[in-house]
C-alpha cells in the first residue's frame, strides 16, 4: 500500500504531525509559560500556534464591540441623500487573547496585533469595523478615502493579470455585495482608484461628488429593495482576494421598517 498522499505528505509525516499538535494541546492545558511562541512545524512548514478555544467572547455590534458607521451632520453633495465618510486603512487588532496573556504558548511579548486592512471613521478602525445600518427606501451615499500604503503584507500570486505601471498592493474598489446599484457604483473589479488618484478604466463614481479630491471615491446606494443583510467588501482587480483577506470587508444591514414593525 502506497504511504504518499497525493499532497506528498506521507503517513508518518502525517502522524508526526498529529503528535506534535497533540503534545502542545497538552502543554498547553498546563499552562506551561513561555517568552515566545511555540513554533509549531508541519508538513509544509512552520504554522500558527496552539490557540485556546473557546476564552473570548465573540465581539458584538457598537460601543466596545464592532463599531458602526456613524452618518456625517451633511447631506450628500449632488443627491442630498444621507451621507457618510469612511476610511480605508491599515491598523493592528488584536484578534484573540493568547497573544498578550503571559503563560499561553501563543504569547508574545510586546504584541500590537495582527496587520490588518479594512475600513474605519475619525482615525479608529477594528476588525469587521465600518457595519452600515440602512432603512429601505432611504438612500444614502458615502465617500471612500483610501489610505492603504503601498506595500504587500500577505502573500499575493503576481502572475495574476492586473495592471501595469500603477500602484500594485493599494488599489480598492467597493463592491456591495447583493444591492440594487446603478453601474457606477456598483464596484465592479475595474473601478479601483488609488490614494494617489489614478484610477481604473471603469471608474465613474465621482459624478456624484465633483469635489472629491485624490484617494476618494463616492458611492450611491438607492436601498430600493427588502430587508436583508449584505456585505460591502473589496473588489480591485487583481488583489480582491488578498484586500478581503487582509479585513476589507464587513456588514450593511437593510432594514425595512414595515417587516420589523
């Protein structure tokens, strides 16, 4: 019987594995202190440490929580519908205690969290941030900023088509995932901009907001449609998979007042 899987990881690699994961799982359950975290190798390297399950409480919606979007004391140029600014950035969270409690195997001294990308208000940004609360009928429009630096922070395949001669790791476009939206809004995989200005051949959002400077997007949501919950989500050419990875992505909640009344 052949011992070689079709991954090339053979059975006693496997079990190997399997024993080593285990004895940290037991370790752990000791409480066994340690100044750095264990380094953990399979099959295909090093991996993530043992975590423990089940100790932090899944974060809610608002105050300490997710934060949600708050709408801006103006009303949108153009339209006159609600309006709303949001950022697009990159910050630090935290994502689960193991990382800053001394004693766990996955401490690790002076941690300010997991690099992350994602979208933000006034400078403060967190894991799934930016949850947009909307009423059915009512439309809104927001303005984007983009403030990704240009540099890559998870891997990312190259050889996948996208443009040349432009900003590779920071371009964004906004996709609303399950929305009734007119084409220039609708962020489709061509609309990237950058935060220095250049822009994809698709792009069109701006005749919303003639204003907008470099870096900002503008985008119109009618809300025509019954109540459900969406996502909004990056959608850049070339690197959607890698900015959704990364954090660029979180919840727009439509809500139709008629089905809750």
């Amino acid at each position: 019987m052949p011992t070689q899987s079709k991954r090339g990881c053979s059975r006693r690699r496997f079990l190997q594995y399997s024993a080593t994961a285990g004895a940290v799982a037991a370790m752990q359950g000791k409480n066994v202190l340690t100044a750095a975290p264990t380094r953990i190798r399979g099959p295909y390297g090093i991996v993530s440490p043992y975590l423990t399950k089940f100790v932090d409480p899944i974060r809610g919606i608002g105050g300490t929580g997710i934060p949600l979007a708050a709408a801006d004391n103006f009303v949108a140029p153009v339209t006159g519908v609600q309006h709303f600014t949001i950022d697009i950035g990159q910050y630090n969270d935290v994502l689960h205690s193991d990382f800053v409690k001394p004693g766990r195997l996955a401490f690790i001294r002076g941690f300010k969290g997991t690099k992350l990308r994602g979208y933000g208000q006034g400078g403060k940004f967190k894991h799934l941030g930016g949850v947009i609360l909307a009423m059915r009928d009512r439309p809104l429009q927001i303005t984007f900023e983009n403030k990704v630096p240009n540099t890559q922070i998870i891997p990312n395949d190259i050889t996948i088509p996208q443009p040349e001669g432009v900003a590779r790791w920071n371009r964004t476009a906004i996709h609303l995932h399950g929305a009734h939206v007119h084409w220039i809004s609708d962020g489709g995989p061509h609309h990237w901009w950058a935060p220095d200005g250049t822009t994809g051949p698709s792009f069109r959002s701006n005749l919303f907001n003639p204003s907008a400077q470099p870096g900002q997007a503008e985008y119109y949501y009618p809300n025509d449609q019954s109540g459900r919950l969406m996502w909004y989500h990056d959608h850049a050419w070339g690197i959607t998979r890698t900015n959704a990875y990364a954090g660029m992505a979180t919840a727009y909640v439509l809500i139709d007042p008629v089905a809750v009344s």
